[in-house]
C-alpha cells in the first residue's frame, strides 16, 4: 500500500469509531435507560481511547510523515494534486492537534464528558446548580490543561476555539462582536420603543405536540431531509449527529405552549442534517467529506432556520398547512401577522429560542464568561452571579432560576468552551452565503412561496457541502461572494429586516 | 499487574466492544434510518475485529499462558480457589475457541451477517425467497468453514451447537427429541380428538395495540423487570439484548388480532431481560459475570412465559387488569375460559407463536434441516420446498407462501446455526427448575395469584443468573435439581397440564 493509501485506511478506521462514538451518544440522549449512565460513560470512553489511538498510532504517523514534516507542515512529495495537498494539510492539522494530548486525557476527558453531561441533565431538571458545580469545575480545570497541550493560540481560550474555528482568533470575534453590538444596540433600543406594533401571543396558545410533530416532519421533508438516510427523535436539548452520511439524526423538543421553539428548532437541526447528509461519500472518513468547520456547520441550521424560515416567502407556503393543523388556534390569523409574530424581537432567557436580534448579546455575554473561566480562574462557584448580572447587562433582564440561566445550555458540560462564539459567526457566515445564493437563483423568494427549496439546496449542496474542508471558512466565503467575512451584510440585513416589520422610520 | 489483572483488564475492554456491538445491533433493529445498512454493516464489522484481536491478542495469551497450558487447558498454578479456576477455565475455553478463528473471517463474518440479516428483513417483507438466496448460500458456506476452525465436535454441526450449548452434542439432543417425540405426538392426537373443547377465538378479536403494550409494560414491572436498567420497543422480530447490565433491552411486536403473540412474547423476551439484569455486577467483563448457555437464558425466557405467563395463578391476578383495558372484547369471557384460550394446542405456522406443546415440533424440524445444511450442503435454493414438506410431516399444515415458512425465524440470516436445539432444551431446563422452584418456595401458586413474583425471582437470581458461568449447564441442572437434564419432567408436566385443559382420560 502507499503512505496515502494507509492514511486513509487508517482514517476510515477512525471514521467508524466516530461513527460508534456518535450513536452512544445520540442513544444516552434519547433512548438510554438512566441507570446505564456510569457503564455508558466507560463505554464512549473506551471507545475515544481507541479512536485517539489509530489517529496517533505508529502505521499513520509513519505514512504520514512520508509525505509532509510533521512538525512544520511542509510538503515532502510532489505528486500530489491540489486538492489531495488540501486533504494531506488538513490530515496533518488534526494529526497534531490529536498527538499533543495524552492518550490517558483523551480517555479521562471522555469519560468525565459523559458523566457531567448526565449531572447537568439532572442538574438543569432539579434547578440544582451546587450539585452540579464539581463537575463543572472539574470540566473546566480539564479544559485548561487541554488548552496547555493544544498550545496553538495566543491564549487558553484560542487554542480552545481553534479548535471549533479554525484560524480564528478571540481578537478576530471581539472585533467583529464590537461591530454588531454598536449597531444591535440602538437597532434593539428602536424595536423596544414601538414593541407593541407586532403582538407574539398567538404562539404560547395551546399546540398539541403530536400535531407539531407531524408539522416538523412536513417540514423536514419540504426542505430536502432524507428520511431514508435520516430520523427524528425527541430529546431534553435539541441536537443533530450523524454516524454516517447515510445516518443523520436530529432531535428535537417539544412544548405544548410553545408553537415557535419547536417549529425553528426543527429546521435548525434539519440545516445541519442537510450538511451531514450533502458530504461527499466518496470522500468519507478523510477531511474532504468532512464539515469545514463549527461555524460553517451552524451557518447551515441558521441559514434554514432563519434566512429561509422567518422569511416571507416560507411562510406563504407553509402557514396555511399549519392552519390546517391547528384550525381553531390559527383561525383570526392572516400570514402576515404570524410572520411578524414569529419575528418579534423581545429580550429573552433561553438562548435557543430568541429572536435573531438579541440571539447575538446571548452569545457575547456566554464568550465574556467562558474566557473569564479558562484565561482568568474565574471560579465556578460564583458563576451564576455572574451569568445573572451579564444578563441585566446585555439584555436587561434576570432569570428566576439557575435552570433557565447559567444551567441552560449542555455545551460547557462536556466541554465545549470556545464553542459558543461560531455561533454569531455562523450568523454572519449565513447571510452572506444566503445573499449569493439569492444572486445566483434568480425567483428564490417565489419558489420558497411554492414549497420548493430544491434550488437553494443543491446551491449549497454544491457550493459548500461538498466541498468538505477543501477550503478553509473564511477562503469559501471570499471565494464564494467576493467578499471577506464581516459582520455588515448581517447587520443591514437585520435593520432592513426589522425596520419593514416594526414599521421603523 | 499481575497475569490475572491484566487477563480482567482486557476482557474489560473487550465487554465494552461487545456492549457497543449489542448498542449497533439494537438500533439497527428499531431505530436506525433503512439507507445506513452498508454502512452501518463496515461498523458492526470493524468493532467485531477489534473484539477479535483484543481476545486473541498478545497480552491476554501472555497472560493466559501463565496460568494454563493454551493447548491442554490444564492449570499451571496452584494459587486458584474453585471459583477462580471455574473462571480461568471459561476463559481459556473463550480464548481457543476465538484463537482458531483467523481475523479476516471474523471481520467477513459480521459483515456479511450485518449484511444478510437486512437482506432477510427484506425478503421476509416482501416473500421473496429468491433475493435472500445468495445471501444465506453464503452464509452457510462461511459457517461450515467456521465449524472447520472450531473443530471441536464429531461433526460440523456439532462443533456449532457446541458455541451456543458448550458440551452439548446433536447425538444427545436427538435422543431426547426421540423421547419428547414419542410422548408428544400421542398427546397432540389425542389434544386434536377433542380439539372443540378449547375455543380459542377470544384472542383473535381486535385490541388496541397501544392498550396491548401498555398491559405488556405492566406485565414487564410486576415480574420484576427494572426500568431504570432497561427498556422495551418494537421491532419486526423480538429480541432482548444488553449493552451492561445496567442496560438491558427487549423488543416486542404489536398486532392489532393477535393477543396472545404480544402478551407470551414480551414476557418471553422479560424472562430474558431479567437474567441480564440478574448477572453479578461486580463479575461484569469475565465469565463469571456472564450467561451460561444458551440455553440456560432460554430457559428463563421459557419459564416467564410458560411456566409462570400460562398457569393458572397468573391469570388470576392478570386477568382482571387485562379485562380493564379490553372492556368490550372481554365482557363475556372469564378467567378460566381465557387461561384455557391461550392455553390452547393446535398446529400453527409460525414457532414463536406455537403453543408449548407443538412448539418443540417445530424445533425438530429445524434441527433436521439444519444438519442437512451444514453436515450435507443441501442446497439452500431447494429449502422451501423441504420446509414445507417438513411442515407436512411434523405439524400435518403447509405454509401459503415462505414469508410463513422458511423465512419466518432471523437466526440463520446472521449465522445462527446450532442455536434452534437450545429452545427445546431450555424447555426441559425451565420445568426442571420450576418444579425445584415450586418445591424450595411454598405457596408460589398464591403468591402469583397475588401479582407477587419476588420469591421466584429472587430464588431465579440466587440459583441461576447469579452463578454467571460458574456451572455448566448439566451441572447446574444437577446440582439445582437433584437429577440429571431429562426429558421426562417436562413430558410430565405437558400432559398433566393438558389432560386437566382438555379434560382428557
């Protein structure tokens, strides 16, 4: 066999242990039986072991450094293609990142994920976050020394996100979160004046959920899910994970209450289902049929979620067959009132379930703390002080509890720290790639109108799910748009938005 | 470390491979998408070659060679107490029967048993024989080349029979189905004489599926099932299976005229589940932590069905709450005509839904046709038409078409041949223990007709599942019971049943 050849064995290998990774872990969110928590956590550990293994293992490395230095990244060979010397730069990029950690951590981590992830479920369900802060802490001390080992950033923090991100820096997004909250700002301050010019009471009436659950999947179909090579489940925290491009399960959540949660939350797992389930299959298991990055991925549910689910021309679709569903609830509602409904802009707890306005402050106030944690010890203990008094400041409002503030959200965890900013990344990534691709289909709007979403996704299937990490994020934003990623198109695109449905002058 | 710890370490981390094998099985029965099968067969594949390796490989041989002879099975240390030298001897039985297989047919194996075990789904869905063909031709092939590795009985055959029933051999299994055989078939003429006397029509009515998993639940908890370590769902052919202990999983199928197969079926698969959840946690990983045989699992599986799901003392604690879900169907019915119903005899197409009586016929025929297979190479192409001749012969009916007859069970799709005998056996096993069980705790009768089964369970749990595989079966039947595996208790307690039912002379 060559050295490449053996590369992508090896890789393929790998593939199947993320594979088996991805259904333990969509299995202990859905379907596990409690008490299996602790044998799962030894499981998706033991399993990680293994898979850190292959990809530091000697028949790899060896092969590998046949054909590029392992320490500087430069080439050895000459035979390659551009597009195989993309795949070999990116093989090396992980094989770097993986080899800087012990195999001993790399278990360790896992099984630690597993098991605060499961004290965070029942942490968040009881309201209890003392139970839960150990783990956390632990989570975090863990999550310094990973920093130390990857030791790629100018901080502990960017060598956490390079991870997620990669290339991006905190500095990068702090620019870039400074350029939106100086527009965001007053662009919010003006809604709040003339709040009462769109009324949202029309989605807390009562939804039966089985009902919203058929309306999802109708949903899910219309954008182009495969439901052959895909499934929806209910589960605590709506989430998506493949174990194969011909395996990609999203999950979602439901509330009787709650018409919009579940409605957005659907097709925000479905944009990243429809990646999973674009990525090139002659590619698996080597970085060219993988997502390029978090960012990118995200850019994807958002760009489904909002660009296509709060427009016009969706609902013009789709709000008569959800009237259909719910006759009585939707009777005195035209589509353009639910469409504004749907787009009301008003500060909120839940960081999933606010508007695309103040979605973004959620974001900043997560990436002020999770670099307080990991750069500055702040400690753990005093964290829901924190997170309450950062809510009053960004978005003016205090949770009644720990479940609905600092316990929302499952990323930190299991040790997701660095995450959270590619999601106001991904806002950005996504309206400009929605604009291209709204210059490159000429009618896109109407064929929303008809239920026909086959053009946009075969754009993107195209354009970016195929692509795998043959680019990096911000190259295929250059490449795809001719412009470099920034934040303006997001913010004009927000105030055009808004300022139509608020009527702002 | 020494050898003994390191020969636990590993066996550890090969119970993990085999949890996540159980996991990948489980979902690709019930809830895995139908496009991921290619995929999801390379997974199921390269899990079971790394299970392979780590127990053949270098550190647990090394340390197996320390205390005793690979070749000879004799010890070479005195340091042992009895139940861990029952231990290393199951050990090194593991180890020369995973030994002789070569790493490559392993891998293939599982491949192809993922493979035809969705080509089987298939055909039996769409009575196609002909599609299944190729796929189980090879199947067989690759398992008289395994039964060439195993080499350990006087036939191929029984060097099969030999991984699921250690000890057994197909000459014993055919002198007691010569045994049964000759009592049984005079009992079922006899039953067939006066045939008229149980009217079976009651469980043919239409019960609401849902109204039916919910008695079944019900069923499941008062037995003693826990469902915090384990759950129950659907799927086109019943199974039980355990990623740990701590996690145990049955299926059931639902059908809207069919009572009975769903009520015998899920306490079929609880008799199962509740050995699982019953092995010693602290042996979880080695051979004390595990099941016996085969049949010794089927044999609690028989005794929760039979023994306990079709006496007397059952129905009258389950017929009440049976009668409350199904109101209208059941008014005119009561406790004594019903337990006759399903309790009735009649030959019947499909074994898992056989009466006791005519069940152990069914059996027969497969271990015929299964040694005709394996010891003969009879064409697979030719099986249904010797099914049906079969059927003719030992139950006197004809399938209508293959999706009844020869495609009706799952084992042969993934290679179980060998398996079909423990069924009958673990009829034998489940009225010997029984009868013991009945003896040790007086009053159990009572008890049942209260919804108390503990005393049974815990005595179950004390005698059988926690044994682990610290007795062979003939022993532990030996041990337990005072006599040696017979047909004749089981004989006995058939036609003392059914003379009562059928008010024979």
């Amino acid at each position: 066999m060559s050295a490449r050849d053996v590369i992508l064995k090896e890789l393929l290998e790998a593939s199947h242990l993320q594979g088996v990774e991805a259904l333990l872990g969509w299995d202990q969110e859905t379907y596990m039986p409690e008490g299996a928590g602790a044998a799962r956590a030894e499981q998706v550990a033991y399993i990680t072991g293994l898979m850190h293994t292959k990809l530091v293992g000697e028949p790899l490395k060896g092969a590998l450094s046949e054909l590029i230095d392992l320490e500087t990244g430069e080439l050895l060979t000459m035979t390659l293609n551009d597009r195989e010397t993309r795949q070999l730069k990116e093989i090396w990029r992980d094989y770097r990142q993986q080899s800087s950690l012990p195999a001993d951590f790399v278990t360790d981590l896992a099984k630690h994920a597993s098991v605060s992830q499961q004290a965070w479920v029942r942490a968040r369900k009881d309201n209890d976050f003392a139970f839960y802060e150990p783990f956390l802490t632990k989570m975090v001390e863990m999550q310094q020394e990973k920093a130390k080992y990857l030791a790629i950033g100018a901080t502990a923090y960017d060598s956490l996100l390079d991870q997620f991100e990669p290339d991006m820096t905190s500095e990068k997004v702090s620019g870039l979160f400074a350029e939106i909250r100086a527009r965001l700002v007053p662009l919010i301050k003006s809604i709040r004046e003339v709040k009462h010019r769109v009324n949202g009471s029309i989605l807390t009436k009562e939804y039966d959920v089985d009902q919203q659950w058929n309306f999802g999947i109708d949903m899910l179909k219309a954008i182009g899910f495969d439901m052959n090579t895909g499934r929806q489940d209910r589960s605590a925290h709506p989430f998506t994970t493949s174990t194969h491009p011909t395996d990609v399960r999203t999950t979602t959540r439901l509330r009787e209450n709650d018409l919009k949660a579940a409605l957005l939350g659907t097709l925000h797992e479905g944009g990243h289902a429809l990646y999973e389930q674009g990525l090139l299959l002659e590619e698996y298991g080597n970085p060219l049929g993988q997502a390029i990055s978090l960012g990118i991925h995200e850019s994807q549910s958002r760009l489904w979620e909002n660009l296509v689910g709060l427009s016009p021309g969706f609902w013009r679709f789709a709000f008569p067959k959800l009237q259909a569903k719910f006759k009585d609830q939707l009777r005195n509602t035209d589509k353009e009132q639910f469409h504004a409904a749907i787009n009301r802009v008003r500060p909120s707890m839940i960081r999933v379930e606010a508007d695309e306005a103040t979605y973004n402050l959620h974001i900043m106030l997560r990436f002020e703390i999770e670099k307080m944690l990991i750069n500055e010890n702040f400690p753990v203990a005093e964290l829901p002080q924190l997170w309450n008094e950062k809510m009053k400041e960004y978005l003016g409002i205090e949770p009644a509890n720990d479940a609905e503030g600092v316990l929302q959200d499952v990323h930190w965890s299991f040790g997701a720290f660095g995450y959270f900013p590619t999601y106001t990344l991904s806002n950005l990534y996504s309206v400009q790639f929605f604009n291209q691709a709204r210059q490159d289909i000429p009618g896109l709007e109407d064929q929303f109108g008809r239920g026909d979403f086959s053009a946009l996704l075969t754009w993107l299937r195209e354009n970016i799910h195929q692509i795998g990490r043959g680019r990096k994020a911000e190259e295929l934003v250059l490449e795809l748009t001719g412009q470099p990623l920034s934040a303006q198109p997001f913010m004009d695109y927000l105030e055009k938005k808004y300022t139509k449905i608020y009527n702002l002058s």
